[in-house]
C-alpha cells in the first residue's frame, strides 16, 4: 500500500499472477502511464517544454537529493546480497553529483538557501522504507531513477544547456565519466536489474513498488511548481 500521505497509483494492464519474466518489463508495463503523466506535470512538464527557470530546477533537484541518498545508502546496504550485489557495484552515486551541481548553481550555502519540501522527504522515507529487509523493493527505485537518468535524463540535460544556459559544471548529475558509452551502460544495468528481479520472492511487491516511485516523483515535481509558481506571483502583481 502506498505510504500515508502518497495518492494510490492508476492501474496498468499487469494482471496480477501474470507478471513477465523480466522485471524491467514488468515495471515498465506498469509505470508508463504514470511516466507519461510525470512527463506532463508539474516542473518536469515545464523543464521539458523550456517554460521553466533555473529557480524551479534548483529546487527541484535539491529536493531529489534525499531521495537518492536513501537509495544509495540502502543498495549500499544490501550490497552483500545475492538479489542486490550486482546493482550496488555499480556504484552510481547521483548524490554526490546533486551536491555538486547544486553548488556550482547556488554556491557553498544552497543548503539555507534552498528549501527542503514535504514531498521531497516523503519520497526519501519511502525508499528508507523500501529499503527494510532484504530491499527488494529499492530494485523498483533504481529502475524510476537511475534509469532515467540514463535515458530521458539524458535528453533533458540536453534542453536544459539550451533552454537554461546550464554550463558542464552545473549538469554533473547527467554526466557517468567513470563509463565510457551511456547506451551500453543504460543495456548493461537494464539487465542488472532484470537479474536481481530473479532473486525476488514477491515481484507483484517491486512492480507496486515502481508504482508508488512513480506517483511520488509525479507529487514532487508538482510541488516544485507550486513554490515556484507561488513565488512569482507577487512578483508579477507588482510589474
């Protein structure tokens, strides 16, 4: 069930006691009208369409942050695990990478001067969570994060140098310097994740899981264009 606080996910066509082989397809299969509705929402609609500022990408990948340190210090956890193992070496340490985005963007201080938001410590508690046990659950979060950033991450880097003037030093959330080709990296973690799904006891639990990532990202990039858009208006009443 999703945590208090997190609207219930729509459905997809997964019928539960038919899920694929593969968990990737089967997350896939059902997330993508939540990833279709967290492309047309919130800041990450306006990232996209070049309608946004630097401000609301400032905020929003501060409020990311939580969420890929629970994620990391959770697969670094579980590293040990047969499920996990594979995942965990890869080592892909976007928080390290956020925090150095974020000073280049806003400097030494971004962290009083960029506000942490319900829905982004919301999120990070849902992966603490996910990442009891033996944190099955977290293979559904690296598959919502670190694979996109391998994909459309890579596509919104692109817009964003343009649309935002973003330099090299401020998109090192984007950049993998440790893997020479992205496309064999995004191939090669796919089938990571499909081989710790084999090691799952309760898939139907990582597909939900997926699920509620998902629905989280989608409440958090709203709540980014909240602030922002609540911030401009007096702004805009004042000119």
């Amino acid at each position: 069930m999703p945590s208090k606080g997190t609207r219930e996910p729509k459905r997809a066509a997964v019928a539960d006691g038919a899920l694929p082989a593969s968990i990737v397809t089967a997350l896939y299969l059902r997330t993508k009208t939540l990833h279709l509705e967290a492309e047309r929402t919130g800041i990450i609609r306006d990232l996209l369409r070049g309608e946004a500022d630097r401000q609301g990408y400032v905020l929003l990948i501060r409020n990311l942050l939580p969420a890929y340190r629970a994620m990391e210090k959770g697969l670094e956890r579980h590293r040990g695990s047969p499920g996990l193992r594979s995942l965990a070496s890869y080592r892909l340490d976007r928080a390290s990478t956020i925090e150095s985005d974020l000073v280049a963007l806003c400097g030494e201080r971004w962290r009083h001067q960029v506000p942490s938001l319900p829905a982004g410590e919301l999120y990070a508690s849902r992966i603490e969570k996910a990442a009891e046990g033996d944190g099955a659950r977290l293979i559904a979060h690296a598959y919502a994060r670190y694979l996109g950033d391998l994909s459309g991450g890579q596509i919104l880097q692109r817009l964003l140098a343009r649309t935002l003037e973003l330099q090299p030093s401020e998109l090192s959330f984007y950049h993998f310097p440790r893997f020479a080709d992205i496309d064999a990296l995004k191939a090669d973690y796919r089938n990571a994740l499909d081989k710790a799904g084999g090691y799952v006891r309760d898939p139907h639990a990582v597909v939900e899981e997926g699920a509620i990532a998902f629905s989280l990202n989608i409440d958090l990039s709203c709540a980014v264009r909240s602030v922002v858009s609540a911030e401009a208006a007096p702004a805009t009443a004042a000119e």
